[in-house]
C-alpha cells in the first residue's frame, strides 16, 4: 500500500512523517527503511530505522529510483515499511506527473507486502485524481 502526506514547502510534511515512523516502529515485527535527500534527521529518528541518503547514491532519473527501491527491497527479505520524505526530490520527479511513478510503487508494494509512505510538497487538490484517495494527511 503506498500513502501520501501531502501539503505546501513548510507545512510540517516531515514532522508528521517523523511521528508516523517513529511511532510504527514500536509496533512492527519487520524493517523499517527512511528514505531522505540527507541525513539531517538521523538523531530525530528511532535507532531501529535505517536512513539511506538518497542523494549519496548519485541518482538521475526517475527510473533510477524505481530500481534503487527495487534493490533496497531484494536486499532485505524482512522489509516492512519505506518512508520516503521529500519525494519529488529523490525521485527526480520535479513538478512532474507523479502518477507513473507512485503506480510502479504500488506494484513493488502489493508485490513484496511493503507499506510505503510518501512526503509530497504539493496541495491535495493538485494530487491526480486517482491518487486522492491514497492521501492520509494534507496539511
């Protein structure tokens, strides 16, 4: 299942992601992985989350990403949970259509049984339409 919090540049998006983590960490029998543009929030996040920096690993296209998720999940076999925060960043999306990118997600979630959560800085009503209803916070 992939979700959505989604909100404007300095709304909170990270603060409630950071919550959200921390709090289903307590909880999960599985692995948790946050993936971010830097390690900036790495004394804010539970010692049981392994944070990637995305941006050390050089990617430069959407396409990259989907396989750098691809090669996070098939190296962990008890991953249960990706948080993504600045999502449009490290996928190298940009302003573009995030549709594509969030489906191949979900395929990859349904596919290995991994809930994904994604930090978007966009207003819901910009969310595509078939994408509104994966949104679980809008700030």
């Amino acid at each position: 299942m992939v979700q959505l919090i989604v909100g404007k540049k300095g709304k909170g998006k990270t603060k409630c992601l950071l919550d959200k983590v921390n709090e289903e960490v307590k909880n999960i029998l599985g692995n948790v992985v946050f993936l971010d543009k830097n390690t900036k929030h790495m004394y804010e996040l539970n010692n049981k989350i392994r944070l990637i920096d995305v941006h050390e690993f050089g990617i430069e296209s959407t396409e990259a990403f989907i396989g750098f998720v691809a090669g996070i999940i098939s190296q962990d076999h008890d991953l249960q949970q990706i948080y993504m925060d600045s999502f449009l960043d490290i996928s190298c999306l940009g302003d573009g259509d995030i549709s594509a990118t969030v489906a191949k997600l979900e395929k990859l979630s349904e596919k290995y049984s991994i809930d994904m959560i994604l930090s978007i800085s966009t207003d819901k009503q910009d969310i595509p339409e078939n994408l509104k209803s994966s949104v679980i916070i809008s700030l």
